[in-house]
C-alpha cells in the first residue's frame, strides 16, 4: 500500500517544467549580459539566475556592474526572447498527459512563475498548453517577494482555495525548490536539464521523466 498520498493541488513552474524555454532563454540572456560588459557563459548564466524574477536577476546585474541597467535592456532582451518562444519554444515532454492524468483523477493544477503574466501568455500559447491552466496562472509580479521566498506558492494555494500542506510544488531549480519547501508544501524536481543532487539536496524529490509525475504523487495513469 502506498505511503504517498495524492495533495489537492498541484502547482507548477513554468519554464523548464511545462515549456522547455530555458535553453533558449539563457542563451539570450547571456548574450545580453555581455551588452552590460560582463562576460558569463550559458552555464554560469543558468547555475547564477535560474528560476529567479527578472527583478532578482536585474539588481544581481546592477550590484556586479555598480551601475543601473540601461533604459530600454529589458525590453530589448524580452522582444528577443518572445520571438525566439514564436519560433522553437515546445512544451516539455510528457508534461500534457501528465496534466490530463492529474485532472483526470481530481486534482487541481495552477502555474506559479518567476515570469511575468505577459511571458507566460507568449510560452503557454505558442505551445498550447495554455487552456490547461485558466483562470489558474501566477506570477511572482503579484507578491512582494519572488523565489526562494515562499509567498508566490502561498499565493497560488489562497487564491486556488487550497491549504499549503495539500499541495505539491513542480519544479526545475533549487531556488523554486527551496520557496516550496518554506511554503509547507512537497516538492518535486524535474531533472532533465538541471542537475539532480543540487535539487535533492534543496528538499526534492528528483524524478528526469514527466510520465513519472503521476505515480509520484499517487496518481494512476491509464493504461
């Protein structure tokens, strides 16, 4: 008999776990810190920001630089990556039966994102993994503190009706690891592109296959 109890919610991050923007994301986003005059390849990009706002990662940029980010940086970072999302952005895979198995068997499934509202409409869309969430999207521009802080998990449950210790966290960085855990609620790490001891070592359970999720959380999956 299985220890594991299925929660009422499951939250999930959005990048690297439902789309697989991270490669493409990070990517630009180096480049464009290379505009700001330092030098920080992909791999220092996503071990240093990953799963960050962009508030976050700005005044990191801002305390390394000791001056402002330029007028317009932002914006100009943004239009790269929404057209780069328009182009190859493709939903992780597995993730879409994975949803459907979890709402199949009762429970409720949100986004709560380190990315803006408008980001996530670009990624969700584009991949079509948008109608699975309505009415149910997040962003950490709602709350005074992004991850690892645990008030967007905290958010996303109040505003879902559900108590944090009945839901489960999706997530892909130590930094959403961490928020989950500080918000009372389970936390699972989606390994495919990060590495999986640092997540375990956060509080995750580390699991590399979206078909896997479902049994983790007590869920059958149909055969």
């Amino acid at each position: 008999m299985s220890t594991v109890h299925s929660p009422d919610l499951v939250i999930f991050d959005c990048d690297g776990v439902l789309v697989d923007s991270e490669p493409l994301a990070n990517a630009l986003l180096a480049e464009a810190v290379g505009e700001l005059g330092l030098s920080m390849t992909v791999e220092e990009v996503v071990h240093t920001y990953v799963g960050l706002s962009m508030k976050s990662v700005m005044s990191d940029l801002e305390w390394r630089t000791g001056r402002p980010v330029p007028p317009g940086w932002l914006d100009a970072l943004q239009a790269r990556t929404f057209d780069a999302f328009r182009r190859e952005l493709l939903p992780v895979r597995g993730v879409a039966a994975a949803i459907a198995a979890l709402r199949a068997a009762g429970l409720s499934v949100c986004v709560a994102s380190s990315g803006s509202h408008e980001k996530m409409g670009v990624s969700l869309g584009v991949t079509g993994l948008a109608p699975l969430f309505r009415g149910a999207i997040f962003s950490a521009s709602s709350v005074p503190r992004g991850k690892p802080h645990p008030d967007l998990f905290l958010y996303a449950a109040a505003r879902m009706g559900i108590p944090p210790e009945r839901a489960a966290v999706v997530e892909d960085s130590v930094p959403g690891v961490t928020a989950a855990r500080a918000a009372g609620m389970r936390a699972l790490g989606y390994a495919e592109r990060t590495a999986p001891d640092r997540l375990a070592a956060a509080g995750a359970v580390v699991f590399g296959d979206m078909g896997a999720l479902p049994g983790l959380l007590d869920v059958a999956t149909p055969v």
